[in-house]
C-alpha cells in the first residue's frame, strides 16, 4: 500500500479507510496500554492511537519506544474523532519506527539563545513550518504578478564591484586578490537589463553589514527588486500598491490556515485595496511633530516615525519626495523642486514600517558623477553604469521589496529572524 500525505487523511471521505503514513513522532503521550502518537509529515499532523489489543506485541513495544522526532511508518483504520487535533484519528493496526531518535533537546522552557543555536531542529516546529509554507507561497504570488505584467525574470551577480546603498553596510571579501562585494541590490543590474527588455525582474539575496540588533534587519534578507522602462514615480506607485495588493489577496485565499494559525485573519488582508494613501515627506514630517515626535526637518524616517506613521493604518501607506541629501545617488531630482528627489518608501500598517524603497531613476550622467563623489564614491567605479545614460538612455523607475519585511508584516511576527530558517544577523551564521 502507497503512504499518504497526512492532510488527506483529514476528510470524511476517508472515514473507515485503511491507511498507511509515515512521518516523525510530533508529540506523544501514553494512558492505560493506548499510545496516543501525534505523526508530522509535510502536509499536516494526524494522532494516531496505538492499543494494546489491536497491534502486535512488537508494534505494540515500538509504540512505547518511539521518542518525540524518530521517524515512523504506521498502517490503521482513520476515524472521525471530535477530540482528536483536526478532527481525526488513526487508530494503528501495524507500527514500526524506521529512525529512532536521541531524546530531543528541545521543549517549551527553552531561551531564544538556545533555539537559535539549535534552530536545524527548531525549524520543525509547527509555528515556523507555517511561516515557510506563507512565504513559500508569498514568492509563487509575486512571481505570479510579474508575470501578469509582461515582466522577465532575470539573475543579476551577486559578487559586485560596487555599492548600490552606501559603503557603511557593505560586505567586502577578497576576490583573486582583489577587493569585491556582496550585492546591496540588484538595481543597477536590472537597469542595464531594461534596454534589452524593458520590464525586468529579480529575486536575490541581499546583504548588508547591519550593526544594529532590531526586529527588522537581517545581514542576508532576499531582495525582490522591479525595473520598468518609460516608468515616473506615479506609475512605479501604482505597480507597487497593486503589486502588494496582489500578494495580501492571493495569500488570503491560498495560505488562510497557515495564516489563522499565526495569528493574522486573512480578512484582514482582504481589506487591502489600491489607492493606498500618499503623503509627500514634508507632510509626513508635520504629521510626525502633531503626534508628539522631535524629527527634525530633513532626517530620515526611522523605525519609531514608520511606527508612529502607521500603527493606526490598516493598509500600507507611501512616503514620497524625500531631501536628496538622505537618499542614494542614482534617485532622480524633482524637476519642481532640486532638493527634493523622486522617490518613495512603501510602510506597512500596523507600526510594522518600511517594507518597498523605490524611486524614478536619474537620467543626466553629470548629476550621477556629482553625486557619487558627494556620497565619497569614485565615478570611475561606476563608468559601466554611467554608460547606460550614454547609449540610448529611457526615463526609468523601479523598487526593492525586502521579502522579510513583507513576510513580518503579513504574517504577524515580532521578530524578523522568524521569517527565515537560518537567520544571518549580527554574531551569527551558525547553524
Ligand atoms: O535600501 S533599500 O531601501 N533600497 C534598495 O536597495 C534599492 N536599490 C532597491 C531598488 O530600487 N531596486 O532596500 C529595499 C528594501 C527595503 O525597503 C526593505 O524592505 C529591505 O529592502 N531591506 C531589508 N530587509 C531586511 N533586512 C535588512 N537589513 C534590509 N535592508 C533593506
């Protein structure tokens, strides 16, 4: 007899039928020669009782001996049972453990610490097995959406030349002896794709030097970046919130259990739509002074602004037209306004904050020079990039969406280390 996945079991189609699964021991307890043994596989959990009278002695002893994670194979009858976890139980007629397990290290009163160094274990857990399937999903649905639009899928380097962000959080390494670095962001790639396709896209990891403990940052995040030809920032808005949109929706409909599980109702993301509200970075700034913040004109938007920005919103909110001299070299001036740039930051609701940068692209080569040697660049660095306002140069727009940071937000997680099986923050990379 084939095994089947556990999530079919779950039906009532499948009342009375006999069944043979195989899974790791999720959880177990014993009472009165009945073993009640909770069996994990990658589509569901299922309990399966294990009695005396029913099964063979050697079953009957594998039941008693198969510690919580040893991996087991077990034929039975499936019963309707309301007290069973899902509504069903396996009632074993056959059981065998396959690979027992060393008493498992961990259990409830564990530190943070800990599951971290433990966390090629920890990753089986339920809660972080439901944040792998949402984002597993999230990226099928952004990939889906860039389709919908005609975009092409590309593979930018990730060993680059040059920063696309600022020197301060970049990775450098030594490559054939000479000095090179891990990606920032693929833009500067993608931008040089848009003449030969016009709509391109890219999915990569992205690293940066964080210093700083938050619940935000990652020194390896994966980096969902768009670049589109003859787009201006009101069109790059536009695909952002429908891109965002998309995702909030799909996810309601396609990953709703693993969400409820979480803790985010997947009506919430129902309620998404386009427009999102825009608010240009002066206003943003007064709004900031009426809710008691000491901003000072001219500063970034940190963690504590986005939080106060948008811990009442129920959907994500731009900020756009940030002051030139806080944003990165290659952002285009506002024709209206030369200390001011084309740009935006896309904030999620609920205090989660800035999950998209993006912005309209500069065209003049002379404006990028004098703006890389402001930000302490060599332009001879960056001649190849130049090069592409030289040779048929487009007006241009395009955006980073850190995976992570959607994820945190979707899914409703305090932390974003939970958001990826082997978090890289700061004093780790191990495991
Ligand atoms: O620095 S960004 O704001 N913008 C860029 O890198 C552009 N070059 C992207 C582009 O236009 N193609 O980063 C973009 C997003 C940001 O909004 C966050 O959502 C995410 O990348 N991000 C991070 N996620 C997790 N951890 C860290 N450290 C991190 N830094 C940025």
């Amino acid at each position: 007899m084939e095994f089947q996945p556990i999530a079919s079991l779950l039906h009532e189609s499948q009342h009375e039928k006999k069944v043979r699964v195989r899974g790791w021991v999720h959880r177990k307890r014993s009472s009165g020669g009945v073993a009640f043994i909770v069996i994990r596989d990658a589509s569901g959990i299922i309990q399966v009782a294990v009695k005396k009278d029913r099964v063979s002695d050697e079953s009957m002893r594998a039941a008693e001996e198969a510690l919580m994670e040893a991996h087991v194979e077990t034929e039975g009858i499936v019963q309707k049972d309301r007290r069973a976890p899902g509504g069903f139980e396996m009632r074993a007629l056959d059981f065998r453990i396959r690979h027992s397990a060393k008493p498992f290290p961990i259990s409830r009163d564990k530190s943070t610490e800990f599951l971290l160094d433990i966390r090629h274990l920890w990753i089986r857990s339920q809660q972080q097995t439901h944040v792998m399937k949402v984002k597993a999903q999230m990226l099928e649905s952004i990939r889906l959406l860039f389709k919908k639009k005609g975009y092409f899928e590309t593979t930018p380097p990730i060993i680059v030349s040059g920063a696309c962000e600022g020197g301060s959080t970049l990775f450098t390494f030594d490559y054939f002896g000479k000095k090179a670095f891990l990606s920032q962001s693929a833009q500067l790639y993608l931008e040089a794709l848009i003449y030969s396709l016009e709509k391109v896209y890219a999915i990569t990891p992205s690293f940066r030097a964080e210093k700083s403990r938050t619940v935000r940052h990652l020194a390896e995040y994966w980096h969902v970046e768009g670049e589109e030809a003859y787009m201006d920032l009101d069109g790059l808005l536009k695909f952002e919130e429908e891109l965002v949109t998309f995702v909030c929706h799909d996810l309601a409909k396609k990953s709703s259990e693993e969400l409820r599980a979480l803790g985010r109702d997947p009506a919430e993301l129902l309620k998404v739509k386009t427009p999102f509200k825009r608010l240009r970075y002066n206003d943003a700034v007064e709004l900031l002074r009426e809710k008691g913040s000491h901003i000072k004109e001219g500063h970034d938007l940190g963690a504590e602004e986005e939080r106060l920005l948008t811990e009442k919103e129920a959907q994500p909110i731009f900020v756009t037209h940030f002051p030139k001299k806080i944003k990165a070299f290659y952002m285009s001036e506002d024709p209206e306004d030369s200390k001011t740039v084309l740009c935006n930051d896309c904030l999620a609701p609920e205090g989660y904050g800035e999950i998209i940068g993006g912005s309209q692209r500069e065209d003049d080569v002379k404006k990028l020079e004098a703006r890389l040697r402001t930000e302490g660049q060599n332009p001879n660095n960056y001649e190849w990039y130049l090069d592409l306002r030289r040779y048929g140069s487009v007006p241009h727009s395009g955006f980073g969406l850190g995976a992570e940071r959607l994820l945190r937000w979707i899914a409703k997680l305090e932390h974003i280390r939970d958001t990826v099986p082997f978090p890289r923050v700061i004093n780790r990379s191990y495991p």
